[in-house]
C-alpha cells in the first residue's frame, strides 16, 4: 500500500469512527469504511489508537519525530482495519 492510500483510508477510518461516534447512521450511499467500522472485529483497537494519537496529540505537527508519529499512526490504524481479527 502506497503513502496515499495509507493517508486516505486512515482519514476514512477516522472520520468514519467520528460520525459514528456522534450518532450517523451509514446510509445507502455512505462508504465502504464507515459501513463496515460498527461491526469490524478491531472496533475496539480502532477506537483505542485514535483516543490515544488524540490524547498525546500538542495540536501541531513541528518536528520530524512528531510527523513520524502521525505516519506511524496512520500505518497501524490501517493495519488494524486490514487485519481479519484481533491478534
């Protein structure tokens, strides 16, 4: 998987998990991600590495170290969603 697609599904997963948090509902033309984020199998690991990049997040990216983060948590966010089951 290339940068892009990386950045692009873990934003979908992102704001997916948000508008489910806030009550939408996934309708017929909603994506593939958020209709499948309420019954993924690592919904709870999801969850959990998004409150935890928030939680530590100082609300601005200014070194290389900080944007490794945000990169490192990208690639797990998607490895998380790709994987069958939770490990």
């Amino acid at each position: 998987m290339e940068e892009k697609e990386i950045i692009e599904l873990s934003t979908d997963i992102v704001e997916g998990l948000i508008q489910l948090a806030l009550g939408a509902e996934p309708g017929m033309f909603s994506g593939k991600v958020i209709k499948s984020l309420r019954n993924h199998p690592n919904l709870e690991e999801l969850k959990s590495l998004i409150t935890n990049h928030i939680t530590n997040f100082k609300g601005i990216y200014e070194t290389a170290e900080e944007l490794k983060v945000l990169s490192d948590f990208r690639y797990n966010l998607v490895t998380a969603y790709n994987q069958p089951t939770n490990n």
